[in-house]
C-alpha cells in the first residue's frame, strides 16, 4: 500500500519542549488517529507537516514530495480543519468560496455549495453568528472543495456535541471510500478514533509511544485487574505498564490471551484506547 | 496571491462605507477652504489606517496560521500586503488628482505635492509594515502615531513651500528649482525603501513562529 504521507525522525526543539524522532505514515486509503494529552506535540508535528515551523531535522513526504521542496504543489492537494475557524468573523460562506476560488486551482464552486446544503449552512449568514458545529462543518466544506486527496484534522470534532461530531465522523468514512484518499485526524477524544481510525499513533512527551493499527490495539490489548497482594506476585515481564488505583492495580498487557493463558483466575478486560493511553501517560514501568 | 489581496478587501467591505464618508466629509470641508495638501495627509493616513485593520483582522481571526496551510507561500502572504499599501496608496493619489482636475488647479505645483504625498506616503508604510511582522498591530499602533506626527507637519511644511507662502522666501530657503528637484528624486527613493522594506519583513516574517 502506498503512503500518502510518511514522517522519519522529525525533530524540533524549543525551550522546554522537544519533538524527538517522530516517524510514521499515514497508508492510501486509512484513517490515522493521532493520540496524545494536550501538548504531547500533535500541533506540533502538524505544523511542521505543514511547514508553519521550521524542522530542525528529519524528513516529511506526501504524495512522494518533499514537503518543503514542493510545498505548493502539495498544499493544493491538501485539507485542513483546525480546532477552531480561523475565517474572519464579517465573512459569509460566499465570501469563503470567491477567496478560495483564488486560492486553489481547483476548488469547485459548485461542491462548495452542494456541501453547504448538505451541512445545512446559510451562505449569507456571516460565521460570527454561526454556533461552534457551524463554523467547524463550514471549515470542513472548504477543506473538501478542492478535491484534496489528504486531509488534516487538527482536533477538528473537539468542544462539539455527540450528534455534530457523529456527522463530521460520517464526513471522513465517506471521504476515504475513494482508496486514493486519506485522512490524518489529532484528537484526544478518542471515542471518535475508536469508531474511525484503521491506525492508531500515539505520541507522549514528544515522542511516539506506538503506530499500531486500531483493530490489532483493541483486540490485543488488555487490562488485567488485581489486589495488592497478588500484584506482588506477578511476574511483571510481560506488562507493559502499571497503576495502582483506589481498588487495587491495572495492568497493561499488549496480548491479552496470553496474558488469560497464564493467569486463568484474574479478571483481564479489553482496554479501550482511552485507558491504553491514560496507562501509558500514568503508569509505572 | 489574488485570493490574499481578495480577503484583505472583502474584510474592509464593511468599513469602506464609513471610510468613504469620513474621506467625503474631509473632501467637502478640505477642499473649499483650498487646502488640498492637509486632505492628502488625510488620505495616507485613512489609506495606512485600512493597512493596520486587515492587520488586526487577521490577528484576530489568526488567519495567519490558516493561510499557511494553503497553497500560499510566506513570501506571498508578505507581498499581497505590500500590493494591497500600493493600491491603497494609487487609490489615494488617485482622488487627489481629481480633486486638482475638478478645481483646476492641476499644474507644476499640484503635481509636485501628488509626487511629495505618494513618497511620503510609500515612506510610511515601508516604516510601518516591518515593524506590524515583528510587533503586532497593538503595539505597532504607538508606532504609527508617531509616524503620522512627523510626515503630517512634512506635508504642509511643503505644501506651503510649494504654495505661494515659499515663493517669497526665496533668499533664506533653497529654490523653488531645488525644492522640485528634491521632490522628483524623493519618489524613487521611497519605493528603493519600499522594496527593502518588503525584504525586511519577508525576513522577520520567515523567522517567527506562527
């Protein structure tokens, strides 16, 4: 499978942050959940994808580019939805499709005004007074009508209801229908990953954790529950983290028939990304 | 680049009416008292005032951040606004020099301020655009009143020179000859600034974090 976008060893230091040799792709065809607490560094891998910073190493290719070499040639085939609009508060959406019109070679008026019906946007109503899942699904209808074969989303569904959310998550399924298509999506509402992403990349303190495909994490994964007393007496080769809670420990193990095939009288549950993550983040090792 | 330029002017849609009327307003009260150079200090500053508002706008809306995620260039952010000062300011010229046809008073005189006014006001915004990159408009803001002082005063000094007042002073002050030629050569010199100018906050521009 080719890879729409592919990451190696991209670095980026600040001050009290460091993005360390962050690698990963994002396959034709896939949806990407990109995972991480607030200032793990999502944001910050975007914006060098994006080349809004500049990296100081390692290398970013999409569509086979360089991002920085063919940066335009790229950015026309590209979508972006970011965490909030960035529109100016006194345009309409007719606004939105004369600029873009100028922007992209190949924004299509007449897409743009199908998704407007479609999402249910007034065109002269100005986006100041539009709600918060108004302006993120107008954000959406202007990063579509180009006909990008990459989307972005930078905590695109964040701060909107279950039902708006839902929507937007049936935007990007059926954008990915065409096996041409992809879609690299930063949240940390991972509910919404669980239902859509094929792959999950987790990054913590600026570093990847792991690239797994989704399917594999869930079924894999697992949390194994127990007192203190029999947690001491675990072999803790196999565990990947550890926390001790109010009622006893949780236990991460990546193989979670394995782990049921050698303590038969543990309780081992499946691990939902959330706790996958908050294990990770927390737990001991 | 188009599509930049096109924002910048749809975001000053709204206030362009108000603009136009103040800018009236200026015409009727300027123009009869015969003091055109005072009105096209007015206009450089109405002009350079719309400048710093797309600037505020889009610091609002940190539409800065956006662009850069389509197919726009930093170097193309840069420019359009250099593009859009340019425009504004021709704009400006433009209805100066139909308030001189209109009062039939475009002669020697009315050409050599229309020049001083686009040198001035090309000046002021090689002055004040590298300083919006690297401060912001809040900051810039301060700047700009300080800017607008000198130039202001600048501009009805040379009017008056210009004017019938300077004729007469022609033992302590350089010659009317000088002054023109002082004048001509000025509008190049503003836009060699200008041009480096645009170099300047290419580069504070390129280097900033957005």
């Amino acid at each position: 499978m080719e890879n729409i976008l592919q990451i190696q060893n991209l670095c980026k230091a600040y001050k009290e942050f460091q993005l360390s040799n962050v690698s990963f792709s994002v396959p034709s065809g896939s949806i990407v959940g990109f995972i991480g607490e607030n200032g793990a560094g999502k944001t910050t891998t975007i914006k060098l994808i994006l080349n809004e910073i500049k990296r100081d190493s390692g290398s970013v290719k999409i569509f086979g580019m360089d991002n920085i070499k063919d940066e335009r040639k790229i950015k026309e085939q590209i979508g972006v939805v970011f965490d909030e609009s960035y529109f100016h508060g006194e345009f309409n959406a007719g606004d939105i499709s004369k600029i873009m019109s100028k922007v992209f070679q190949s924004w299509d008026n007449n897409l743009f005004d199908r998704y407007l019906t479609e999402f249910k946007l007034p065109k002269n109503k100005i986006i100041k007074e539009y709600s918060k899942g108004m302006k993120m699904k107008l954000g959406i209808a202007s990063a579509l009508s180009h006909k990008p074969r990459l989307l972005i989303l930078d905590e695109a569904t964040s701060g909107l209801d279950p039902i708006v959310r839902s929507e937007i998550l049936d935007i990007f399924l059926d954008f990915i229908q065409d096996e041409t298509h992809s879609v690299l999506f930063s949240s940390h509402i991972t509910s919404d990953l669980e239902k859509v992403a094929d792959y999950v990349v987790f990054i913590h303190e600026g570093q990847i954790v792991f690239d797994r495909s989704k399917d594999e994490l869930i079924y894999n994964c697992g949390i194994l529950k127990c007192g203190a007393a029999d947690f001491a007496r675990l072999d803790k080769s196999g565990f990947v983290r550890w926390r001790k809670g109010e009622c006893g420990y949780e236990v991460l193990v990546t193989d979670r028939e394995a782990a049921k095939r050698k303590y038969p009288n543990m309780v081992i549950d499946a691990a939902t990304i959330d706790e996958i993550m908050l294990l990770y983040v927390k737990g001991e090792k | 680049m188009l599509g930049l330029i096109l924002k910048d002017l749809l975001c000053l849609k709204k206030s362009a009416l108000k603009m136009a009327v103040i800018l009236g307003l200026y015409i009727v009260i300027f123009s009869s008292a015969n003091n055109i150079a005072f009105l096209c200090a007015m206009i450089i500053m109405i002009s350079t005032m719309l400048i710093l508002n797309t600037f505020a706008y889009d610091e609002l809306s940190k539409w800065d951040y956006y662009a850069l995620s389509l197919p726009v260039t930093k170097k193309q952010i840069v420019l359009s606004k250099y593009l859009l000062t340019v425009l504004f300011d021709f704009i400006g010229i433009l209805i100066t020099l139909l308030l001189y046809l209109i009062k039939r008073q475009l002669n020697l005189e009315a050409a050599l301020s229309i020049c001083a006014l686009a040198a001035i006001a090309l000046i002021m915004a090689a002055i004040l655009l590298p300083l919006l990159y690297k401060l912001g408009t809040q900051k810039a803001r301060i700047w700009m009143i300080m800017i607008f002082l000198l130039p202001t005063a600048a501009v009805i000094v040379l009017g008056n020179l210009v004017g019938n007042f300077g004729f007469h002073l022609t033992a302590s002050m350089p010659s009317e000859g000088t002054i023109g030629l002082l004048i001509w050569v000025s509008l190049p010199v503003a836009l060699l600034l200008y041009a480096g100018s645009y170099l300047l906050s290419y580069k504070v521009f390129l280097s900033k974090e957005i």
